[in-house]
C-alpha cells in the first residue's frame, strides 16, 4: 500500500491552525491537523474564551453601579462562582463540537496525538509516521515560570490553577508586565478578592499612549484595585497565615501577606517539535517568520503564539497568519499586515490600540499630527457615563494617512474594527472625518478625532 501524502499538515488545532487548515482544505488540499491536548487549543480552553467569558460576568457588576443611577434597584447581587464555572465549561466544550465538526464538514482529517518531525517531508505522530508537502507550525504558546524568588513556593499559581479552583482566593498578588493580568486583576476584585497588580513596568500598558494607560490607571484605582508600579518581587515566604510577599516599589518596601501568587509568562511551543530535524533554530524565543508566514525553509510555515513575541500572542493574529500561511502553502501569493494588528484588552473600561502611537510615528520618521475626542463630550457617552472614555487619532501631517487610532471606553473592542480596516485600506483623516457614523454611538467621537487632526472638530471646544 502506497504512502499517503498530504498536501498539508497543521501541526497544533488552536486559534491558528484551525483556520489554516480549513482554508487549505477549501482550496483543494488534502489536509490534516494534529492536536496533542484539546481542539481548539490554549485560547479556547485555557485563555481568551474563559477570561472572556468571566469578564463578562465581571463587567455585567461593572454596570449595576450605572443601573441604580438610572433608577434601577438592586437590592441584593449574589456571585455563584461555580455556576458560572459550570456555564463556562458547557460553552467550552460546546465550541468544541463547533471545531470539530467545521474540520470534519471541510473534510481535514483530525490526527490526535504529539507531532514531531523527523526529516524532509516527514513528521511522525505519537510513533506513527507520516508524509507532507507542506507543514504549517501552529503549536501555540505554553506557560513559563515567572522570574521571581520564590516562584517555586506552593501557591504561586498559573492561570490553568487559577481555572480549575471551586473557589477564588480571599487574598491574592497579581506579579508581572502581562497585560491579560489586569482583566484577571478586576474579574477577581469584583467576585471578592482582595487583588493587588504590582508590574515591574512604569506603567500599566507601558508600551501605550500617555492618554490610555493614565486613564486605565485611574479607573481600576477609582474602582478599588490596589496598584503598584515599578515592582520588583524581593523574595516569598510560605507561613501559616499564607504566602509573605516582600516587593520593591519604587523607593520603598511593602510587605504583603497573600493566599495566592498569580503569574502569568507565556513563550512559544517549541520543544518536542523536532525542529533540528528540519534545520530550523530551536534556541530563539520563537520561530520568526516572514510576511507570508515562511520560516526561510521550504514549504514549513509557522504561525501564531509560535512565531511571535509574547506582547503578540493573540488569537486574531494567530488566525489571520494562519490563513495567509495556508493560502501560500497552496501556491497563492498572500501576505499578513502587522500593523493593523489590535491589541485589546477586556476589562472595564475597554481598551483597544491599532497602529502606531505618537512616539512610535516620530520614531519612524513621521511629521505626525494628533487629534482626540473624549466620551464624556459624546451623547451616548454622556448617556453612560464614559467620563474616562476617548479615542485617539495619529496620523501622517504630510498625507494625512492614518498611523494609529487607540479607543478607552464602552465598546472598544468593537470600535477597533474601524481602526483595523483604516490601517488595512491605508484611509485618510478625510475618510474619518466625512464618515456619517450613526447617531447617538460612540463611533461619532472617531469622526471629531480625524476632524481635530485637521483643526476643523465640530462637536470639541
């Protein structure tokens, strides 16, 4: 019996690979996707659809303070931990069935089992060997243990832990830069806990606009999350009464006595890969790719979590190159735009950047030109009481070509569409400025923001 060969293997069933091989297959390809854990990979099961679906329990109590402005009582609210880990998990698993069911209604042949390549064309699967012309890495991210004395200690957790307790911590320390610990640090503050974030950067969002990052500070502060920047974790103790923190903040030492430590690394997949087999570096951080998603080796892609530094690790990134991968692995000419890649954040208030910000622009050479229109001077943001909302625009002053449009507020994550397809179809200040935006949205203060760029807002004083 002849040796099957695929036109293309996937080797992870995450937010990456899954899309890559549905794409290959509605191009004609003979595809299989290997997955050693669960379809769906660490976003579904582990990381952006159960944070996701905890923020929106925790932004629904969010809202109730907005309700009894509006009149509306509610004299008792009771947080069932539990029941909403048990709707969370049904959701999981019935996404799930939806992944298995497209791969198989596309007809890619699911390979469970760790994949391993062993030579040119080759890949061996749980001992069993296979055949391809084509391979797509998309194995995903994995968690790191976090650099601090005593992240040994019992009770210093990752998010995995975090997920599989019946019941949240009474006291806990959030330690590091990752943005994702900021929407855990408030879910956790409104079921109970008292949550403290020390980050060993500046700032909160340090690599974001003045603007975005001083007004996320302030509305976690005013919501009563204890926030401590410029930390540095000195050493941890176990005791009876729990875990003693000794940290360096700024100039000074704080002493904190916690349940639990959460600290949250995440860095590429890549061992067991087999990667020196393929004449690929192992010893990098990531596999670097290309705007087509090569990895310089003919016929191997990779994508996702395993390609990317970690402050890109996001699910929307992972997709969009996946496609592209699979698209070039079937002979079409495809590319993945980075720069319209948007980096979001689901906490209360949203947060959501696409592009450049003003430093980055003058870095790059840019005469840039800013424009900005606060919530709190929009009708439905007056409506919801967005007084820390507002949408930032950075463009080029010479063309006018937006750079960057970075939203605060009700709804960003959705209002970043805008922005994403403005970098995408290279839209102008003019295109913003004259865009008839339905009324009363927040999407209006997008139009004043380009109208400021130009020095013509209609609606800003």
């Amino acid at each position: 019996m002849s040796e099957v060969i695929y036109d293309v293997i996937v080797l992870g069933g995450g937010a990456g690979g899954v899309p890559a091989s549905i794409r290959a297959a509605q191009l004609g390809g003979r595809v299989a996707i290997v997955e050693s854990d669960r379809l769906g990979g660490l976003c579904m099961n582990k990381a952006c659809v159960p944070f996701g679906h905890m923020m929106a329990a925790s932004n629904i109590l969010g809202s109730l303070s907005l309700g009894k402005e509006m009149g509306l009582g509610f004299p008792e609210v009771s947080k069932d931990f539990a029941a909403l880990m048990k709707r969370q998990n049904e959701l999981i698993s019935f996404m799930k069935q939806g992944v298995k069911s497209q791969l198989n209604k596309k007809k890619v042949e699911i390979l469970q089992g760790k994949g391993k390549i062993t030579g040119k064309g080759k890949l061996e699967i749980s001992g069993k060997p296979y055949a391809y012309k084509k391979l797509i890495l998309a194995s995903g991210a994995k968690w790191v243990k976090p650099e601090f004395p005593g992240s040994d200690t019992e009770g210093a957790i990752t998010t995995d832990e975090l997920l599989a307790r019946d019941k949240l911590p009474k006291k806990i320390l959030l330690y590091g830069n990752s943005p994702w610990l900021i929407s855990i640090a408030q879910f956790l503050h409104r079921y109970g806990s008292a949550v403290t974030l020390a980050v060993q950067e500046k700032d909160l969002l340090a690599a974001e606009s003045k603007v975005i990052r001083s007004r996320l500070a302030a509305a976690l502060k005013n919501q009563g999350i204890t926030i401590w920047t410029s930390a540095e974790m000195a050493g941890v103790k176990k005791e009876k009464d729990g875990l003693h923190c000794s940290i360096k903040v700024k100039d000074r030492q704080e002493a904190l006595v916690v349940e639990s430590i959460l600290g949250l690394r995440r860095g590429a997949a890549l061992e067991g890969l087999g990667l020196e087999h393929a004449g690929l570096n192992k010893a990098g951080d990531y596999i670097p790719v290309n705007q087509r998603m090569e990895t310089g080796l003919d016929g191997i892609y990779a994508i996702g979590d395993v390609s990317s530094p970690e402050s890109k690790h996001y699910s929307h990134q992972a997709s969009s190159g996946g496609i592209v991968a699979a698209e070039n692995a079937m002979g079409l000419k495809s590319t993945y735009d980075s720069r319209s890649l948007c980096r979001v954040l689901f906490t209360r208030p949203q947060v959501a950047c696409v592009g450049l910000t003003s430093k980055e622009a003058k870095e790059a050479g840019y005469e840039v030109v800013e424009g900005a229109a606060p919530f709190s001077m929009n009708p439905l943001g007056m409506i919801l009481t967005q007084t820390e909302g507002i949408v930032e625009v950075v463009a080029d002053k010479k063309y006018g070509e937006v750079l960057g449009i970075h939203f605060i507020g009700e709804g960003a994550s959705e209002m970043a569409g805008i922005g994403v397809l403005a970098l995408q179809m290279e839209a102008t200040l003019e295109d913003l400025a004259r865009a008839p935006f339905p009324h009363p949205t927040l999407n209006e203060s997008l139009s004043d923001a380009a109208r400021e760029c130009l020095g013509r807002s209609i609606f800003l004083p």
